[in-house]
C-alpha cells in the first residue's frame, strides 16, 4: 500500500513547534498527486490518499490492520523518522550552495521562489550525480543577483566526502531509527536476513554503506 499526502499540516503542528509545514512545496508537485495515486492503482497497489491527516497516519493504521490479520505472516515492529527522505538530503546540499553564494558572491536568493525552484532541482541533479560519482558539479546562472543587483553566475565542485560529512548526523538518525524498530521487534541486527531499501536516499553511498555496516550484510 501507498500513503499520500495532500496535507502536510496537521494536528502535530499543534504539539511541536518545529514541525514541518507545506511552505515552500512546489504546487506543481501537489498536483500530480492524482496521476500518481491513479498508476499506483492501475499496477494494483492499494492507495490511501489522505486529505484530513498525513500519510503516516494511513501506514501507522494500515500496519496495525496488517498486524491482527491472519493472512499477514508477521509484522513485528515499525520506527520512523519523517525528515530522513530525499528532500532532506537535497535541503543539506541547497544549504551548502546558498552559504558558499553569500560568501564568494554577495548574494542571498532565499526570498526568490523562482530562483530557490531551480536552486532545488540543481541540487537535487547533483544528489543524483553523487550516487554514482565523486563529484557533481552545480552551475546556476541566468537568473541571480547580488544585494547590489548584478548578475552573478555560480558554479561549484561538492565532493563526496562534502556531501557525506554534512549528512552525518541524518546517518546516525537512521541507526536510532533502526534501534527502535529492532528493539520494538525484540530482535537484534543479526536476526535480520535481508534488507530492502526504498524512497528517495537509498542511492546515496553513505546510506548503503551505513546500512550495510550496521546490519552486517549488503541492501537490496
């Protein structure tokens, strides 16, 4: 089954103050939500679209469905963490970009829609690039300005060994997250036979390589 979110905010928004919202989402993305919730449908895969609460509210209550059906051999344990997708790994990157903008080039773009848009799927590219290379170069011109108004033309070398040392610390979060799910399984890493990656990360190196370190055996 497939959860999608047509609301980011929620009730939780209520309880921490910190937590996401939908600023900043490109509207063109929430629009192709029913295409995809369509293919998912035409491949078979059952689809809760959720327009009330979030998408972990669908898969939290469709696992404990799983659970108390006698058809599901066994679902022992769930842990999560909501900020450890693709996304995420693409903001570490654009974070990079915008302090080295403002250091060499004077120029802070982050009220400009249209330019932080592109800074985004740049950055993105480059997540890609770094799946299978040690480097990703990220070039953007045409569209920014310094604070005194003149065109700038950025380009830039992220480095692997860039890239990880700045998503280290999501790298531990995904370990707890593992621990959690391990110890509400009442299993050890070593009773795990096999690993199945998926989402948006899992072509990133220091995730296969953590994952592969922490279980003892390579991802799927």
């Amino acid at each position: 089954g497939v959860a999608t979110d047509h609301v980011i905010t929620s009730f939780r928004n209520d309880l921490w103050a910190d937590y996401k919202t939908g600023e900043g989402i490109d509207p063109e993305l929430f629009a192709q939500f029913p295409w995809l919730e369509d293919a998912l449908r035409a491949l078979g895969v059952t689809v809760w679209a959720m327009v009330e609460v979030e998408a972990d509210d669908a898969l939290g209550a469709a696992a404990q469905v799983a659970a108390d059906d006698a058809g599901v051999a066994r679902v022992v344990g769930q842990a999560s963490d909501p900020h450890l997708g693709g996304d995420d790994f693409d903001a570490r990157i654009v974070q990079w970009v915008l302090k080295d903008l403002a250091t060499r080039l004077d120029c802070d773009p982050k009220d400009d829609v249209e330019a932080m848009h592109r800074i985004r799927l740049a950055c993105e590219d480059a997540r890609n690039v770094l799946a299978d290379q040690d480097s990703a170069t990220i070039s953007l011109s045409g569209f920014l300005r310094n604070k005194s108004g003149a065109p700038v033309q950025f380009t830039a070398e992220l480095t692997q060994k860039e890239f990880n040392q700045q998503c280290m610390d999501m790298l531990q979060r995904m370990f707890k997250i593992f621990d959690e799910g391990l110890r509400n399984a009442g299993l050890g890493s070593s009773d795990v036979e096999h690993v199945v990656l998926v989402g948006g990360p899992v072509r990133v190196p220091l995730i296969r390589t953590g994952v592969a370190r922490y279980f003892k055996r390579p991802p799927s």
